[in-house]
C-alpha cells in the first residue's frame, strides 16, 4: 500500500486508531479525525512514532462541511483518496421503542448512516479515479441480530449494509470495492463500554454480567481483537481482497454466524 492514502473517520482511539496503525504500518498514508485536539495529536504521535505517514483532521465527521473539508485537505496534501473506512459512530442503546425520544433516534441515523453516506458522496469522485479503491464501513451486530432496547442502532446498521451493497453494484466498474467488517463486541473501549452500560441498565443487570453473557454466545467464547478487526480491513483494502465486494464480514468470534 505505500501509494495509497486512506481516510479513517473517528479514528482517535478504539477501533479507527486500530486500522489507522495497521494500514500505515502496510505503507498507506493515513488521514485520522476527531473533534478533541489533544486525543488527536496524541493518535499523530503514536502513528508517527513507527514512521508512519499521518494528517490529523480536526472535525466533526457527522457534519457535511467538515466532512466536505476532511475529503478537501487530504486531497490537497496527498493528492489523491484510495481507501475510505467509515468508522465515525455514536451509540444510542437503552430505549424501548416506545420510549425512546425522538432526539436520540435522529442522532443516531444521522450519525451512523447520514454521515457514512456523505462521506462516500464526497470522496467517492477521487476514489474512482484510483482504479482500485476501497470503501469499507464498520457496521454493528445490532444490524443483523434482534437486539431489544437497540432500534435506532439496529436500523442505522442494517441502512449501512443495505449502502454497502448500492455502492458496490454502482461502482464495481471503476473496480471500487465496498464492504462492511462488523465487529462483535469491545467492552474496553470508550464507545463499547457505554454501549455496555446503557444496554446492561436497560435489562436490569450489572454492566459485568453483560459481559459474562455476551462472552457466553460467542462461539469462540472470547471477544475479538482490536488488532483483529484492523487486520481484516488491512486485507479487504490489499490486492488480494480485490475479488471481495458487496459484502458484510463478521469478525466477532462467531456472535453472528449470517
């Protein structure tokens, strides 16, 4: 990859700064984002620190115009866009249907599907022009497996998969690849421990006891990796992931097997 550029939304810590490392380690320069400018600087250095090549963006990936000035610098720094990983998300979890306030459900569509959407409008003009591009978005097992209490996540996941697969069908000519890797479960993380927390107050148990559950019904009887779920989108945006496309890959130990 070591032409390559590649964009990484929300990748400041957790799962982004994950596949930001990985992807710069295999070469790629890497466009990192976030809205908090000491967790930026501080993912620059630790990228910098193995000799990657890295721009930090400060911005809010949920806002047209800032997404429109992420696409903008990192054309003019570094010429082109090959790669685009929409990982930017927020976490919505812990109402019933009917209880959930109409605030908390748009900001969760409009964060984990509006903004996944504009982001590909904007760079997808660049990304066809490298003539093997790769957008990968990272979904949610709330998109494929029942989760109560998840509607507004639910539904801004199984929205993604259904854009995955669009996309891939407009721009498999220009040999544009379009995945979704969906992870299963990272209670270490910022965004996976309130994820945690409110699904586990709203079932009446104990944020550990979430845990032992989720745990429980993976197939593997573990969580996976960080560094597992980076490297699966390492190999969806290498040569041999080429022939993959229009496709949603779990990599959650077996917590979805569909």
């Amino acid at each position: 990859m070591m032409d390559k550029v590649a964009i990484i939304s929300g990748s400041t810590a957790g799962i982004g700064l994950a596949i930001a490392k990985s992807l710069a380690k295999a070469g790629a320069s890497v466009v990192i984002n976030g809205r908090t400018l000491d967790r930026l600087r501080t993912a620059e250095a630790e990228i910098e620190a193995f000799g990657g090549r890295v721009l930090g963006i400060q911005a809010d990936a949920r806002e047209e115009e800032e997404i429109s000035r992420i696409v903008k610098e990192t054309v003019e720094y570094f010429g082109r866009i090959d790669i685009l990983v929409n990982n930017a998300a927020t976490v919505g979890v812990g109402y019933s249907v009917e209880h959930m306030p109409v605030e908390v459900w748009d900001d969760v569509i409009y964060t984990n599907l509006r903004a996944v959407f504009l982001f590909c409008k904007a760079a997808t003009p660049f990304i066809k022009q490298s003539n093997a591009g790769r957008i990968i978005n990272i979904g949610g097992l709330s998109g494929k497996n029942p989760l109560p209490f998840a509607a507004a996540d639910s539904s801004s996941k199984a929205g993604l998969l259904a854009l995955t697969r669009v996309l891939a069908a407009e721009l498999g000519f220009y040999n544009v690849t379009v995945n979704t890797v969906i992870p299963g479960f990272q209670p270490d993380t910022d965004t996976g421990s309130a994820f945690n927390e409110k699904l586990a107050d709203a079932f009446g148990i104990t944020p550990e006891e979430s845990i032992s559950a989720t745990r429980s019904r993976t197939l593997l009887k573990r969580f996976e990796t960080l560094d597992e779920i980076a490297e699966t989108v390492r190999f969806l945006c290498s040569d041999a992931g080429g022939a993959i496309t229009g496709q949603d890959l779990n990599v959650n130990c077996g917590l979805a097997t569909h």
